[in-house]
C-alpha cells in the first residue's frame, strides 16, 4: 500500500523484518497470505549463513535437546531461570516440528553424531525452499539495504524506516540480523542499536563456537592437523569430542564447544585418552613384566605424529614400563590426561559460528516481544541465547521465529 507523505510516496506494510536470515525466513513463511510482510536486508541475496552451515550440507536442527544445549550471558543468579525459559521456548517448537515441515518440502534429515541432522539436499537448496514459500505469499524481499539507527521511528504505535530514498511504516517491526560472526558475510549491529535505542539491554558480544589459540612454540606448526578425541574442561564444564590442532592453535568440535564457557586467561584442561586409565594402562603392562617402552604403549591409543612430538623434548623414548621413574611416569600420565593450556586469546568473529550476548531475553514476553514497545520483537542469533554446536543455534532461529509469529 502506497500514500503520499510530504513530498515522497510512502509505504506501508503489516509487518517489516530486518534481515533475511534463518529466523527472518522463516517468520515470514509462518505469516498468514493476508498480510503485506516486507524483509529488508543488507546484502545482495538472502541466507548467506544458511548457504555456508553445516560444509554446506545445513546442520539444521538436533534430535536432542539437553540441559546444557543453549545458555546465555545473564547474571550469574539469574542464569538457571533463563536457560530454563529457553528451554521451555525450545518444547513450544521442537526439533519434529521443524523436521516435519522441511519434509514436507522434500527435506529429509540425515542424522550424524550427537542428534545432529543434516539436510538431504545442499544448504542451497534449503535457503532456495524458503525463500519459495514467501514469495508465494503477500512478501517483498529488498535486497542491498542497509538501516540506519537514526531512520527508525517510533510514533503513536506505528513504526517508520527510512532507507534507499523510501519511507516506510509499519504495525509490526521484527528485527532478526543476526550477530556478529562470520563479517564477510556481511553482519551488521542494527539489532543492537534497534535494542539499545528503544531501551532494552544488550550483554556483552563475544564470539562463540571459535577456536582457541595458542602462544607461539616450536611444536605448535608441527601439531598443526593433527585431530583426536579428548575430553576437555574449563572449570566444571567438560566436553568430549574431536579436538584439532591448528596452526594458531587449537580446534575442532570440542574446543569450540567449550568455547563457549572460556573468559580470557582461563586454563583448559585436556585428557587425550578420555576412553581409557592411562595409569592403569601401565600398571597392567608392569605386571605382565613391563617389557614395552612407555612409547609403545602411547601409540596404541593416539597419533604416532603426537607421541612422537611429545618425546622429542625427553629421554624417555626408550623407557620401558619396567624401569620407568615415578616421577617421570607422572609427567607422562600427567601430559596425555590433564595437559593445562591457557589459551591467548579466540580467533574472533571471524572463525566463530556464532555471537555470544544479544538482547536480553529477560526483557522480552513469551513471543519474545519487547517488554517497553508493543509490537517490536526480536528473533534468532540478535538474542542472548546461544546454543551448543550441532544445529542448536538453527533450533532457536525456528523456535524464536514461531513464538514471534503467534502474536497476534
């Protein structure tokens, strides 16, 4: 619908969303055909996280919600009642519910570790699926328009954004931008700033699901590809799954995972033979009469590359279990059980799969409304809420577009 506004034409629409993400997508295909919806994003095509998630296969959901799969970055005492209220967002849109749908569209799951479901088709041809849904219904898509902060109104319950020489009014503004991961992407803060200019708190913006690294050595470009499973802690947090050394330092499932609970100068702890008692792996050996090196007994259980590495800076290469030390049997068990490193720093937004902080979702309904400005809501990645890696953080994009869309 068009009206003259001073000078230039005006546009009005139902409802208008910044950014043609998951959640964006995914909102408007839950709009009735009876409402005008207008989608405005920044970049020159939509869902460009979509196209590169999951290897390009699109992780796009998990079979299996758990107690730790979404936190968020409150204070420490109100940490258990929103990670609660998360989940219970999660149970009001489920994981079968999404797969439902998608298989409607000719979408099956293909299921990988830990829950994880992967898209039949290439994560192409999920992005291509919703964008063909909405435009089947009353929705324009502006592609290559950016919002500024200083062009978004608020006025006698009507939103009004200008952009591209083009005014537009609103009912409904739903912001879902997304964060901050990923930049050559094409992110942007809008959500922040939308958040922050109409009230609502923003906790600090950190990347999450990254790799660690670590202070420049001699053995670090040598362990570079190098990959094993391990168990990996960060205070009472702990991970087991796939660790990778990179050439700045550490990756992999695990580490990103764990990520997620790590403050700059924190320790991580990592066991690199989780499956097993190291210890009393060579006390066994002992008492068969210890003829085995302690090297032998290593490469059983690990990368000959890794162990090796580890003997270059010893004497011990040749060391059988008979007549190793106690002292020099501890430094052994104590390197491939519980190796403390202290991370320098993450790689930053540019490795991580997401952004950690957002809008307090404290401050927003059960429809994840603003609690200070009707009609203003906040969807996906641009929430305090992030999930574990393994289609979690996909889960919440679907699950906060639906709760959005029962709003009426």
């Amino acid at each position: 619908m068009y009206f003259n506004h001073g000078e230039s034409l005006t546009e009005y629409y139902d409802k208008v969303v910044i950014g043609a993400g998951a959640a964006g997508l995914y909102y408007s295909f839950l709009q009735g055909d009876d409402l005008s919806i207008l989608i405005i994003e920044k970049n020159k095509v939509p869902g460009k996280k979509i196209l590169v998630s999951g290897g390009g296969r699109c992780n796009y959901t998990n079979e299996k919600i758990l107690k730790n799969s979404y936190f968020s970055t409150v204070a420490s005492e109100e940490v258990n009642d929103t990670s609660n209220k998360i989940r219970k967002y999660i149970a009001k849109y489920p994981p079968e519910k999404i797969i439902k749908i998608f298989k409607e569209w000719g979408i099956n799951p293909i299921l990988k570790s830990r829950g994880q479901l992967f898209s039949s088709i290439k994560a192409k041809g999920v992005r291509d699926a919703l964008i063909n849904k909405i435009l089947n219904k009353n929705t324009t898509i502006l592609y290559n328009t950016s919002v500024h902060i200083d062009d978004i109104k608020y006025s006698d319950k009507v939103f009004s954004i200008t952009t591209n020489n083009k005014n537009i009014t609103c009912e409904s503004l739903i912001v879902a931008s997304g964060g901050l991961s990923f930049p050559k992407l094409g992110v942007s803060k809008i959500g922040y700033q939308i958040a922050e200019k109409f009230g609502h708190n923003v906790t600090e913006l950190s990347p999450a699901l990254v790799p660690l690294q670590l202070k420049e050595s001699k053995n670090r470009s040598k362990l570079s590809g190098i990959s094993l499973p391990v168990q990996i802690r960060i205070r009472k947090n702990e991970i087991y799954d796939d660790l990778l050394f990179t050439y700045k330092g550490i990756s992999g499932p695990a580490v990103l995972r764990i990520s997620n609970y790590w403050n700059k100068g924190d320790k991580v702890s990592i066991n690199f033979i989780p499956n097993e008692n190291l210890t009393e792996l060579i006390q066994n050996e002992r008492s068969l009469g210890g003829k085995k090196t302690i090297k032998t007994i290593l490469k059983a259980y690990l990368p000959s590359s890794f162990v090796d590495l580890f003997f270059e800076s010893n004497n011990l290469q040749n060391t059988k279990i008979a007549g190793i030390s106690k002292k020099d049997l501890k430094i052994v068990v104590d390197y491939f059980t519980q190796l403390s490193l202290t991370p320098t720093d993450s790689e930053g937004f540019d490795k991580a799969e997401v952004t950690s902080g957002g809008v307090s979702i404290n401050e927003l309904d059960e429809y994840l409304q603003s609690k200070f400005i009707p009609n203003l809501f906040f969807i996906g990645e641009v929430c305090d809420v992030t999930g574990d890696l393994g289609g979690f953080n996909f889960q919440w994009a679907w699950t906060s577009a639906y709760l959005a869309s029962l709003y009426k």
